[in-house]
C-alpha cells in the first residue's frame, strides 16, 4: 500500500511537472507580416481609434496559428478571412516575456500578444482585423526608432489639438520584428489631417470630417501617424478613390447621430 502511494505521488508529481513546462513553453511564431491596409477613424472628444485593418501574411513555415501584437488599451471586435470569422485568444504576457523580438519590445510597451487560430486546411495570405479601443495620452519610452522622433511625437495621444500614434505603442496589429509597407486611409475631424511616411494620394474635406490616405510602397519597421492643425497638404492628388465602402456600418456604430449623416456623406461622396 505505501508503494502504490508513493508511486502515485510521483506519477502525479511528474504530471504536475510535465504540465507546467508545457504551459511556460516559448512561443513560436512562424508568421511575419509584410502589408497593412488600414482604415481608420480617429474621434479626439472620445480619445477614440475605431479601425480595421487588412494584413497581408508570410508564413516561415507551414503552420495553422497566426501572432500578432497589439495595444492592451484597444479591444478586437473580430478577426476575418472573407466573410468566415477567426478564432483567437491572448496570450499572458508571461509567455511571451522570454522572446527576443527586437528593441522595439521591452516591459515598458504595454501590448498584448494574440494567436489566431487557422482552419487546418485554410493559409490565407490575408486577414482583417477589426478594433477599437481609447488610448489614453502616454510617453513612449526610449525603444527602437522612437529616439529618432522629434519630443513633442513621442507622446501617443487622441486630442482635440493633436494625434500622435508612434508606431511603438501596437496602435495597430503587427510584430516587432516586421517590415511592412501600407496604406492608411484615415477620417478625422477638419483642422487634424494625418500625416505619416510615404506620399499623400487623396485628400479631402466634406462637412466637418476629413478623409486622407496615405500610401508607403517601402517597407518600413513601425507606422506613425501624427496630425495637427499645422499639417496643410501640398501634394497631388489621385481620382477615383472608393474608399470606406463595406466598412461604413462598423464606423458609423460608434458615432453620433450628426457624425452618422456626415459619414453617409462622405460615404456617397467616394461611391459616385
């Protein structure tokens, strides 16, 4: 009887063990992300980013998980391929603490890292993510390329006076490590046009909202994006653009009733 106990506290002991090794193993990601299409909304009487953002995917190796980061401020409200909803979940930061992404990623950046799970036989290059969240006005400490940003835009805020969302705070989906080119095509109020790397391809003012976006066919570590009423645009401008079309509803959801008409203004505007 005192063998067979023994050897049950050792089975479950070794168990124990075996489970928790498992669950502090590192992670492994096989994913790197090379484009971001990203529409945008910026509402500073709400200190509020609402967007969706398309990745385009490249897989190191064949597996069924996607990773990605992402502010812990801001909350996802799904993840898409087509019309077929994703699976995913966070990952405690205590198991991902361990990886050596790049200097961009220390203690002081306040993300989450999330897996998206994949259907066995679906590798898609690519996957929308829609979020939204507030982001409060904070420092970004001295991480990666932030050194190289003027004072005044190490400061991530959404205010009446201005935007400012350094690509080290994960105000967007994306991994440290990546180099990715994108496309930003943001809507905020008159008197905060965006700006950011890259060339300016469409500009335009419509009641009391401003549509601008942004192209950066380079791939670049991080996206920032600042925006002031200092920010007059010089650049040419392309026609045709149709942009903001299936997402309208998404945007529209968060707002007033008022910015509801001004949107559906702007929408029609892009679908003539």
């Amino acid at each position: 009887m005192h063998r067979i106990l023994q050897k049950s506290i050792f089975i479950l002991a070794f168990l124990l063990l075996y489970f928790l090794s498992c669950n502090r193993s590192p992670v492994k990601i096989l994913n790197d992300i090379s484009s971001h299409n990203l529409k945008v909304k910026l509402i500073p009487d709400e200190h509020k980013i609402i967007a969706i953002d398309s990745l385009q995917i490249e897989y190191l190796e064949q597996t069924n998980t996607v990773y990605f980061c992402l502010h812990q401020s801001l909350q996802i409200e799904k993840i898409c391929v087509g019309n077929q909803q994703l699976e995913y979940e966070m990952i405690p930061r205590d198991k991902f603490a361990q990886i050596q992404f790049s200097n961009r990623f220390n203690d002081s950046i306040q993300a989450n890292l999330y897996k998206v799970l994949l259907p066995q036989t679906l590798f898609p290059k690519n996957i929308q993510i829609w979020y939204q969240g507030v982001i409060a006005n904070e420092h970004v400490a001295n991480a990666g390329i932030s050194s190289k940003i003027p004072a005044q835009q190490k400061y991530c805020c959404i205010e009446h006076e201005r935007i400012n969302l350094p690509g080290e705070k994960f105000w967007y989906p994306s991994l440290p490590s990546s180099k990715a080119s994108y496309k930003i095509t943001s809507l905020t109020p008159t008197g905060l046009p965006v700006r950011t790397e890259g060339s300016l391809i469409f500009h335009e003012q419509r009641n009391d909202s401003l549509i601008s976006i942004w192209e950066q066919k380079i791939p670049i570590e991080s996206i920032t994006i600042t925006a002031d009423d200092m920010g007059a645009h010089n650049t040419s401008l392309k026609d045709n653009i149709t942009e903001f079309n299936i997402y309208d509803n998404y945007f529209a959801s968060y707002a007033s009733e008022e910015k509801v008409r001004n949107f559906n203004c702007t929408r029609r505007y892009y679908l003539l």
